[in-house]
C-alpha cells in the first residue's frame, strides 16, 4: 500500500469516525431527562427559562374551556411589556408564558386571570445566582478569596455564563472590579461555581458594598448585592523544594516539610485540560486520606487533616486513573490558607503501550457499530410506539373515565402497562438482564398490543359519549333536563347491555356489526323518531321476556295477586304505541309489575305497593318510599360487605372485580344494583390511590404498580343524595398482590445477529493484523487507535450492507 492509498483509506475512516460521532452526540441529546416544572402560587416569583420563556403549572388543572389570561407586566417606573400566553392542552397544564424582551433586569408585576373570577399575582424575573456564603464576606488581605455560587437554577445555561463582581468605596464612591468571567478560571460542580476574587487592590479595614452582576449574552439576571470586608492576617510558612518527577507507576507519593504550621493545604493546577487528560478528574491527590482539590471549604475536620505543625513531614499520595498510552504532563501547585508562597512541581505519568488497546480498539469498533446501529434502530420503534401511546392517553374516554366499564378498563390497563414497559429503569441500567431485554423486545411484544387497543378508539370514545349523556357515568348528576326519568332508565339498561357484550370480547375480536348498530342507534336516541322506534324495541323484548315468568299462584295475598294479574292483562293487550306518550304508559305498568314480581315473596310490602298503586300515588312517589325502605334494610349491620375477587390471589396489572354483597335478599333491587353511587378507594401503597365510581355494587379494576409483597386496602363509601353508607376501617377488604406474569425475560440479542457479529469481528481482527496502522498503535499512537476503531465499524457496516442487499434480493 503506497503512500496516496494510504491517505486515501486513511480520510474514508476518518469520516465514517465523524459520522459515529454525530450519531451518539444526537442519541446523548435526546436522552436528556425533561425539564420539571414548579407550581404558581398566589403571588409566586415565576424564573424565566433559558429559552425566553416561563412555564407555570395550576393545580389541580383547570377543566377544558376555562378562560385563562395575563396582563401587561410592569415595575416600578411603569415600563412594561405584553407577555404572550400559550396553553399546554385542553386542561391548561402547563402553561407557558412568552417573554418578547432580551433583557429583564426586573423584577415585574403582572396578574394571571382565571375565568374573569379567579387572579393570582406574578412576580416575573431573571432572578441571578444565590449566594451560598451570606450577604457579608471576610477575607484576608493579599489572600486568595473565593465567592460561592448557588446556580442550580442556571444550570441550563452552561458555560454562557458571563459573571461580573464590582464593590464600592462608601467614602469615595468609585467602583471596581475584583472578577470578570475570562480574567480567572471559574470553577462549577453540582450546582454551585466558585469565583476567585481579586482584592488585593483593596484596602485592609474597609467595608465594600459589592455587586454580582450575571449575563447571558445581552440577557441580564437581577443582580445580588452583599458587602466584602478586607481584614489583616499575618501570613507565613513555607514548604521545601521539591523536585520534578517522571514515573511509570500509576501512583507517586511526595514528600513535603512545613516550614511554620500549615492550615488548610489544597492542590491546584494552572495545566489546560484535553480531550486525553484533565488533571482535576483524571489525578487524585490526598493528604491523611482527605483530597486536597478545592471542593468543600466548610470540612473543619476535613481542614484540620490538610494541616501540618511546623516541622511536620508528611506525604501526599498522587494517583492517577486509567489513562490512554503517552506522556500525561501538569504542573501541581500546593498552597495553604496561611502560606504566603505556594509549592509547584512538574508531574508527568508515562503510560506504556501494549497490544490490547489495538485489539480492544478494533473489538470495540465491531461492537460500538452494532450497538449504535441497533440502537438507533430500537430508538426509532420506541419513539413511534411511545407517541402512539401518548396519542391513546390523551384521549378524553380515557383520561375522564371513572365509571369502571370493564371494556375501558381493559384497554386502560394495557396501554398504562406499555406504557410501563418503555420507561422501566433499573438502579444498574447496563448491567441489568431484565432491562436488556425488555429494552430491544418491548416494542415488539407492545406494538400488536397497542394495536388492538387503536382498533377501538371510535367505539370507547363512543361508549363513554352515550354513557355520559344518559347518565350511567357516575361523575353525572343521574339527569338530563327536560328528559323522562323513564327514558333515562331505558336508555341505562340498553348502555349497559353494550358494556355487558363488548366485555365478553377477547383482546383480539372483532366487534359483532349488531353491537356496533345498536351503539350507533343508542347515539341517535336524540332524534324524536329514532327515540320512538328504539325504545318501543327495547321495551317490547322487556316485556315479552318479563311476561312467560309471571305466576299468580306465586303470590300469597290475594290482593296483590289480582292486581298482578291486572297488570298482566294490560300489558298483554295488542295496542298500537304511536307516541312517546304513548310507550311511557306502557313503561310505568311494565316498572310496577315487575317491581311487584321481585317482591313476591313478602307478602307484607306486596300489600303495602298494592295500596299505593290503587290509591293512584304517582310512579315516581312509589319508587321514592320503596326506596326508602329498602335504604333502611341495607343501613342495618351486617348487611353489606366487600368480596375478593373469585379465583384466590391477585395478580398486579390483572382484571380483578371487586363486589359489595347484600345479606338481605329482599334488598336486592333496582336501587342497590344501579340506583345508588359506589365511591371506590383502593389504596395500593403507591403513588395514587385509586378512586373509582360505580352506579353499581362491583367495579373492574387493577392494581398499576409491579412489586412483591404489595398489600391492598378496598374501601367504599355508598351514597344515596346525601346519605351514606360507609364500608371503611374494620370493614373493607385487605389482601396482599404478587407480581404480574404478563412479560417475560427474553434474551436482548437473536443467535443469527451474535454470530454475525462474531463473524465481522473476525474479519476485522485478520485484515486489521495486515495494515500499518496495527503497528504503529503498538507504539502508543493514539490517532492509530482510532483508525482501528473506524476499522471495526467499517467491518460491521459492510456487514449490515450485505444483509440489505440480500433482503432487497429476496
């Protein structure tokens, strides 16, 4: 291979390294975690964000058509400006306020308005770094001086930073700077900065009025003031020379004598760092097992192992980490907090080179392309699925649903469960098995799941429309003006019937076209002519089903057995039911024959219906005192109770029932099995409690958590208008879950795509063993390694290659 081959191979792999490196800078953004938001309050200082805009977040959100505005900030001169207001969803949550201005010194005021009844107060601002050391310094003249720096809050900016530190002479009135970002290093680590202050132009005794101001480009923050004062202190005790040192070794230690007693010696270096090597992260310096980077000055523990007395020798231990091969090189300054000279040596740690860097490079290479490229693969079907997840829990059956329909919650609870899936962290990510797998075999178990969950959207969203309109959801008031209580209970029985049929579907059925026709009617119950035909439909099968089981000899008292006798009659009569009018007559005969059919059996309260019904009270006076009666029966102890779900222990993430029974046969009517409300509280020991509502005595749920052990507490309060029952305390239902089954672990990898990987490996070892740049990577030339991890990555892309073109071949 000439020299023009060589350059020419040498530039391809240079830029299939630079396409890599583009590729896992983008995966490395898009991992980023999002941004939480903190709650508005009633005169809250709202922070203004990096990019120009604040996000405030109500709770609880605000119901979808509230009306939400904001009116021109201003401060204290009356200079304002118009802040645009954005809202997140159809729930205002959050919202987000534009700010057109560059610079707000601030701060400004401004009012937030909810539905022109509800104002809250804003207090808007960039508001600067906090000072972690108080509003009054001391230091010592001629020493070095330090300003600590909350910036937690400005982390977002990063290094666009720009501080400026000035102080103030009370009698003279002159100002001056004692720091600007680039006259000194500026030091950030979790959250804090430290400022290294320049005061030696400052006088001893003096007490300054000092200012940090901070920027971002022409972005101004509020600045912070606190007053500096420059006391003397006598300086002294020096260290012994100490000289350069070369080694091999990953750790050298150094001697060092103190002169006069040494208090607080701390390490520092003026060495630039590379891409290869950072002194501050790749050295570790410690005295009595304390390091002496400069990281915590309020240790007194800590300060007091970086002292010595005065003749003391001690040594310092320097270790470095794993380090590429070459020459690592920097200059250690030593200094303490009463020395008025610092120490500084040469340190160079040699590296020696060896053949398993070249071997890992090119290992690396392979195995870098196929995670990168599996990856990226992966992203992109987890990325789809989980935007047509988020598409599905945005819908309004879903998000509002309270009522407990064994179809919606069905769907609920796979996609909640996906959507568990693509979000599981495990404390140890990359060691973890289980992470593994479910990370690459996640989308595609979910996808046939979510599927068939989007396969219904029409008919859930539906469902739950009519269910609202004709009052089955309990979050209704039971009533739609203007309507007939008896059209109401028509239309409940056929809803219903709908959610009776569509439960007994499998996950992957079709829907029958007559439950779909007889949703589509059930809609269009508002049309007069629609209402007439449908509701002569459901009532005549009522009927006819009702009738056959009538039996007048099953009646004890005789008057009551006439009278069910004469209803029976009439409704047996052919009669042509042209009007709405009409059907309802027919409904309130239906309702009171049935109603004395279900309480055959106590001759008692049979008589006492008789004797309304022929005193001619109305329906709805009957129903109300029956009803009253039958509240009394349930009120009684022992009554009701909560039942487990048949089939023994619950598994998490399953469909489980939860029931009320009733003791009481002659309580078991209309009223407890769709009359009353079923406030559900199901406490899991999670995040939430659920809190379903019923209009009947069971409701299908489950339990969103996967942990061992978990232990489940079913409660229930019963209410009927403003009377209750209350199931709680010794009363509700304790049981403990076992972990869900649903997904297993499977193995991350296929045996096709490991044993094509070791293939291209192979390849790529043999024909990496041939080239010049293998050599010279054993001589510790870096940019060698890099070719040979290009390498690798070329061998497994040309792998890649030839499986596309045989599967376009095929």
């Amino acid at each position: 291979m000439d020299a023009s081959q060589k350059t020419c191979f040498r530039s391809g792999l240079s830029f299939i390294s630079l396409l890599l490196g583009i590729l896992l800078a983008y995966s490395k953004v898009s991992a980023q975690e999002p941004v939480a938001y903190k709650q508005a309050e009633d005169s809250r200082e709202v922070f203004i964000g990096p990019d120009n805009k604040a996000r405030l977040v109500l709770s609880p959100p605000l119901p979808a058509g509230s009306r939400v505005s904001v009116s021109e900030f201003q401060n204290y001169q009356g200079q304002g400006f118009p802040a645009d207001l954005k809202l997140a969803d159809s729930q205002i949550e959050p919202l987000v306020l534009t700010i057109p201005a560059t610079d707000i010194s601030g701060p400004f005021w401004g009012y937030l308005a909810i539905n022109d009844r509800e104002t809250y107060g804003l207090s808007l601002a960039r508001f600067g770094p906090g000072l972690l050391t108080g509003e009054s310094l001391r230091f010592a003249g001629g020493e070095k001086a330090w300003l600590e720096l909350d910036i937690s809050q400005q982390l977002a900016y990063g290094q666009d930073l720009e501080f400026r530190v000035t102080v103030q002479d009370f009698e003279s009135g002159e100002t001056l700077d004692i720091y600007k970002s680039g006259t000194a290093q500026m030091l950030m680590e979790e959250g804090k900065s430290l400022l290294p202050l320049n005061i030696t132009q400052l006088d001893i005794h003096t007490r300054y009025l000092s200012t940090l101001e901070t920027r971002v480009g022409e972005t101004g923050f509020l600045p912070r003031r606190f007053y500096l004062t420059v006391e003397d202190r006598k300086r002294d005790g020096l260290f012994k020379a100490v000289p350069d040192i070369v080694t091999e070794k990953s750790s050298v230690r150094l001697s060092i004598e103190a002169v006069k007693r040494l208090q607080g010696i701390s390490a520092s270096t003026q060495t630039a760092s590379t891409a290869r090597f950072n002194p501050a992260t790749d050295v570790e310096i410690t005295l009595n097992n304390y390091s002496l980077w400069l990281r915590d000055t309020s240790d007194n523990s800590a300060l007091e192992a970086r002292s010595l007395a005065a003749g003391d020798i001690q040594e310092i231990e320097i270790r470095r980490s794993k380090l590429m091969p070459g020459k690592h090189q920097f200059t250690l300054e030593l200094s303490a907090l009463n020395a008025k000279e610092s120490l500084s040596t040469e340190i160079t740690f040699v590296v020696k080179k060896h053949a398993a860097w070249a071997f890992s490079a090119l290992i690396l290479g392979v195995l870098l392309s196929f995670v990168v490229t599996k990856g990226l693969k992966l992203g992109f079907e987890r990325g789809a699925l989980r935007k047509r997840i988020n598409a599905i829990k945005q819908q309004s059956w879903l998000r509002n649903d309270r009522w407990g329909a064994q179809p919606i919650v069905r769907a609920f609870i796979r996609v909640i469960m996906a959507d568990r899936a693509l979000n599981y962290r495990p404390p140890y990510r990359w060691l973890n098995k289980v992470y593994l797998s479910r990370l690459v075999t996640a989308p595609q178990i979910l996808a046939t799941e979510i599927e068939q969950v989007e396969g219904r959207l029409e008919v859930y969203s539906k469902l739950n429309r009519i269910a609202i309109r004709w009052g089955v959801a309990p979050s209704s008031n039971g009533s739609i003006k203007g309507m007939d209580y008896r059209i109401m209970w028509r239309a409940n029985k056929e809803v219903r019937y709908l959610v009776y049929k569509l439960s007994q579907l499998h996950n992957d059925e079709k829907i029958p076209a007559e439950v779909l026709a007889k949703l589509d009617r059930l809609e269009a119950w508002s049309d007069p002519d629609v209402l007439l035909k449908e509701y002569q439909v459901s009532q005549k099968r009522d009927i006819d089903k009702l009738l056959p089981q009538i039996d007048e000899k099953r009646f004890e008292d005789k008057i009551s057995k006439k009278y069910c006798t004469q209803l029976r009659d009439i409704l047996m009569k052919p009669r042509e039911l042209k009007t709405i009018h009409a059907l309802l007559e027919v409904e309130e005969n239906y309702i009171l024959l049935k109603l004395l059919w279900e309480q055959r059996r106590w001759p008692a309260r049979c008589r006492k219906l008789v004797e309304k019904m022929e005193a001619k009270h109305a329906l709805e006076v009957i129903l109300e005192e029956f009803d009253e009666e039958i509240w009394q029966i349930l009120n009684t102890p022992e009554t009701l109770r909560i039942v487990m779900p048949e089939g023994g222990a619950i598994e998490q993430y399953a469909l489980n029932e939860f029931k009320v029974e009733c003791a009481r046969p002659e309580a078991n009517t209309f009223l407890f099995k769709h009359g009353l409300k079923f406030e559900w509280y199901i406490d899991y020991k999670g995040k939430k409690p659920l809190t379903p509502i019923t209009r009947g005595p069971s409701v299908t749920q489950f339990i969103p958590q996967i942990s061992p052990d978990i232990k489940v507490e079913v409660s229930v309060q019963i209410r009927w208008g403003d009377k209750c029952i209350s199931l709680e305390g010794e009363k509700a239902l304790r049981f403990t879950t076992r972990p869900t089954r649903r997904f297993k672990d499977l193995w991350p990898v296929n045996s096709s795509e490991i044993a094509s990987v070791i293939i291209a490996l192979l390849l790529a070892l043999l024909a990496g063993f041939q080239s010049d740049a293998f050599n010279e990577a054993l001589q510790g030339s870096w940019p060698e390694l890099l070719v040979l991890l290009a390498w690798g990555i070329g061998a497994d892309q040309m792998k890649n290659l030839i499986q596309n073109l045989n599967t376009l071949g095929r």
